[in-house]
C-alpha cells in the first residue's frame, strides 16, 4: 500500500476500498442531506416554499429570492458591501488574533511550569460553562468602560478569548514530546523560538480545527453589532441579514430569509472544505510524531 507525504490511505484506488465506501456511503448521504435543503430551499419560489406537505427538493429553481434580497438591501442607506467588507474584518482580525492567543496560552499552560498554572486552566475549563447570553452584561461593562463602543474593537475583542479553542489546543499540546523541547533549549532556542518552531509545526491540526471553530463563531455573531455598535455603517453582516429577514417577515419575505441563510452558510463550508483535508490527514498521523 502505497502513500504519498502524510496523505492517509493508499495513493491509488484499490477494489478493497470498494467495501468501505459502500459502508460510509449511506451516512455520507444522510450527513449532505442538511446542506443540500439549504441549497434547495433558496432557490425554491413562493409556491413551493409554503407546499404542504413539504417539499424537500426545489423542482422549479428561481433566483427570485436573491434578486428580492438585493433590492431589499439597496433601500437601505449603507449597502451591502460595507457589511461585507466589515465581516471579512472582523472576522479576519478575530481569527488570527485568537489563534495566536490560543496557541501561545497553550503552550504555556501545557509546556511551562509556573505558580498558579493549573489555576488558570481550572478557571478556562469554568468558563466552557457559560453561554454568551450569560456573560452579556459583564461584556458590555467591559467595552464601554474601554470606550470601545461603535468600534471594530467591539466586535473583535469579546471573542478573541475562546475558551473551547484553547481547551482543544492545549489537550493538543500536551501530546508533544517533551524531549524535543529539551532538546530545543539544549540548542540554545528561547521559550518563543520552541513555540514558533517547536510548538506550531506540530499543532497545526488543532490550529486548524480551532480556526474553523472561531471563524464559525465569528461570522455568524450578532450579539456584538445589537449591543455593543450602534453605527450602522460599523454593524457586520450577519446582523444586517437578520434584519432583512425580520423586516421583512410576512409571506414574501421568507425566500429573502432563505437566500440569506445560504448566503451566510457559504462562507462556512467554504472554510471547512478548504481546511478539513490538513485537519484529518495530520490528526491521523500525529500520534507517530
């Protein structure tokens, strides 16, 4: 059996693979099904968005619903780019931001040994408990007493600490060998220098997974432009379709609803897709490492 880098699985097609494929191939249907609705229930017109009983694929496609949403949009003072160039920011920023937060507080809680370590970990594991909705209030103190309000730093900063990324990439951390490190210092690397060279090389997987995680989060976040911004020309996009849908709430307005929720499921599968393959073939052979 052939393989090719940290490809997992044979590098060309073999009849035992036939089997398999068999077995996945009904949970792989079952797993589309949910996306393949979204798609469809775009593109469905008015008639076949309220038959009962209901329809589950679009048989006559329209672009109906986008062309509504477009013109819905060009009533409004601010137009759609400006949310869209705010999201791509916001998002952006908070990713990247986030990741290397994560990955540095990692490595230090996993790697390093200090007084009040295992604090500070016991306090990250507290924080997976609570929702958005109920650290609300402190995290409206938190801006306006940093007079963050009507800032992209209101959307980023609330989100930058993500407790779930952390918790997955340091578990990540603490499976690399501590020999190599001490090698690393025994080469005269510096503590940044093992995290840079040591460290990230071989969590990229976790980084991966944390990534798709945040970004998720980011891009669909609405909680930051309702209370935190009221300049509509610094709001993002996810909060700009929810308008639309809610404005626009009665009969006609549920295929701009629908065109809404693909236009903001896209981006999502679009990530995932691009960055699944270096998540499951390193994740796979990480254990060797």
């Amino acid at each position: 059996m052939a393989y090719k880098g940290n490809r997992i699985g044979p590098a060309k097609f073999e009849k035992g693979q036939i089997k398999m494929m068999l077995a996945i191939l009904p949970l792989i249907l079952f797993m589309l099904l949910p996306i393949i609705f979204i798609i469809c229930h775009a593109f469905k017109p008015m008639e076949e968005l309220f038959a009962c009983p209901p329809e589950f694929f679009v048989h006559r496609p329209t672009m109906q619903n986008f062309t509504s949403l477009m013109k819905a949009s060009r009533t409004s003072n601010i137009p759609i780019s400006r949310y869209v160039f705010n999201s791509l920011i916001i998002t952006i920023a908070t990713v990247i931001m986030s990741v290397i937060f994560s990955t540095m507080a990692a490595f230090s809680l996993s790697k390093l040994k200090y007084k009040g370590r295992d604090t500070l970990m016991q306090i990250n594991q507290i924080a997976l408990m609570f929702v958005p909705v109920a650290v609300m209030i402190p995290r409206f103190i938190v801006v306006t007493t940093l007079h963050l309000t009507d800032t992209y730093w209101a959307h980023i900063l609330p989100i930058v600490a993500y407790p779930v990324a952390l918790f997955l990439i340091k578990q990540f951390v603490d499976t690399v060998p501590n020999a190599l490190i001490e090698a690393a210092y025994m080469d005269g690397a510096t503590e940044f220098r093992v995290y840079v060279s040591v460290i990230l090389p071989l969590i990229k997987p976790a980084i991966a997974t944390g990534g798709i995680m945040i970004f998720q989060q980011v891009w669909i976040n609405m909680e930051t432009s309702n209370y935190y911004v009221n300049d509509e020309g610094l709001k993002n996009l996810a909060f700009y379709m929810n308008t639309i849908a809610n404005l626009n709430n009665t009969v006609a307005g549920q295929g701009m609803a629908a065109a809404a929720s693909l236009i903001m499921f896209l981006p999502q599968l679009l990530v995932f897709i691009i960055l699944q393959n270096s998540v499951m073939n390193t994740m796979a052979t990480s254990g060797i490492k």
